[in-house]
C-alpha cells in the first residue's frame, strides 16, 4: 500500500489529496465525535482481522510537515497505514485514525443519507403519479359518459320531433295546440342544452385541475433531478 509524495517531498496541499471535499469536510447529519468514536471501533475490528502494512515517511503524509525526533513523531494510521503527524489524525495507539480516513467514512455516511432522501422523494413522486392516474381514468370515464348522455339526448329529442312533425302534418286543426306543445319541447331542450354546458364548465374546471397537479409533478422531478445531482457529487467526491 502506497501513499503520498516521494521520501523528502512535502505535500502542502491538502485538496490534491480529496478532489472534491477538502480534508476537514464533515458530515450534515452528524456529530463528528460520534462519527471518530463510530470510526475508531471499525479500526478495532480491522486490527482483529487483518493488520495494516505503515508506511515509514519522514514527513506527514496529509499536511506535508517533517518528522523530527522527540520534536514531531510519526504516527501512523491504523486504517490505511499512512504517516502522520499528530494534527493530522485522532485517537491514540491501536485506534489512531488519520484524518483523511474519518472524512471518507463521513463522506460514505452522507452518500447513504442522501440516498435515503432519494429514495423518500422517489415514493412521494410514484404516489404523486398514482393519483394522476387515478385522476385521469375518472376525469375519462366522466367524459365517456358525458358523450354517452350526449347521444342519447340526441337521439330522444330527434325522436320527438319526428313525432311532433308527424303530429303537425296529421292535424293542422290542432295547430296552435302543436305549437304550445313544440314550444315546451324547445324550452325542454334549450334546458337540456344548458346542463349540457354546465357539465362541459365543469369537466374544463377538473382538466385545469389536473393541469395543475401535472405541474406540481414536474416541481418534483425537478427537486428530485437536484437531489441526484448533489448525490452524484458525493459520489465521485468518495
């Protein structure tokens, strides 16, 4: 396992190490004691299973600093086995952890917490979608009946007017009567035709509606597009 600059080369700069979080870079959702103390117990059982080769620098491997005896001692990482000054990493003995280490595992917990939001987000979108489904199989079943009545509608009044025509030409007499008669009908109609508008009003009102919801949907995948965004930033920053 190798790390690090040749013997003799100090690395002052600490980003060249981490290309997209910087060596103090801690987690959102965590206290980083808590994440050292959850850090130092993975190194405990590492040192059960396997033992880390240390690499045997003269100068700090994360801040470049030189060893000097009794002055600045090396230490070494119980997890990758770098060099490092004691600035530089925390715990003593078998739990010394560098902090190079501590960041890359803050940096896994927070990949894992966004996916979990990711993962939020995405029920909240399928159920989304599920009720505009929902809402799109009645606002079609409504407008299927709709057309039906239609066509019925149209039909009855055909038919009555067939009849009143027939009635008209069978008894010219009775006209004034025929007329009343097809006057009643024509207000029934003209009623019929007003419902009619009403029912296409309202059937514009729930479109407008699902226009609406359609419109929250896209907000959400937006957010969504965000949120992977950030996890794939996180990503390729681990």
């Amino acid at each position: 396992m190798s790390f690090g600059a040749p013997k003799g080369e100090k690395l002052r700069d600490r980003s060249l190490l981490t290309p997209s979080l910087s060596m103090n870079s801690l987690s959102l959702f965590k206290d980083p004691k808590l994440s050292t103390i959850s850090m130092l117990r993975k190194v405990n059982k590492l040192n059960e299973d396997e033992k880390v080769q240390f690499e045997e620098k003269d100068f700090c491997q994360l801040c470049g600093a030189e060893f000097k005896k009794f002055l600045k001692p090396r230490h070494h990482c119980r997890t990758c086995g770098r060099s490092v000054c004691s600035k530089c990493c925390k715990g003593s003995g078998e739990n010394r952890i560098c902090d190079m280490c501590i960041t890359e595992d803050e940096n896994k917990e927070l990949k894992n917490t966004y996916e979990g939001v990711l993962e939020e987000k995405q029920n909240q979108l399928e159920a989304l979608r599920q009720n505009i489904i929902s809402l799109d199989k009645r606002t079609a079943e409504k407008k299927q009946q709709l057309e039906i009545n239609k066509n019925n509608l149209k039909e009855d009044l055909k038919k009555k007017l067939k009849e009143t025509k027939a009635q008209l030409s069978n008894e010219i007499e009775k006209n004034e009567t025929l007329k009343a008669d097809l006057e009643m009908k024509r207000e029934e109609l003209l009623k019929r035709k007003e419902e009619l508008t009403n029912i296409e009003y309202n059937l514009g009102k729930k479109k407008t509606f699902l226009k609406t919801k359609k419109e929250k949907l896209e907000e959400k995948e937006l957010e969504l597009e965000k949120i992977r965004a950030k996890l794939l930033k996180y990503q390729e920053g681990g």
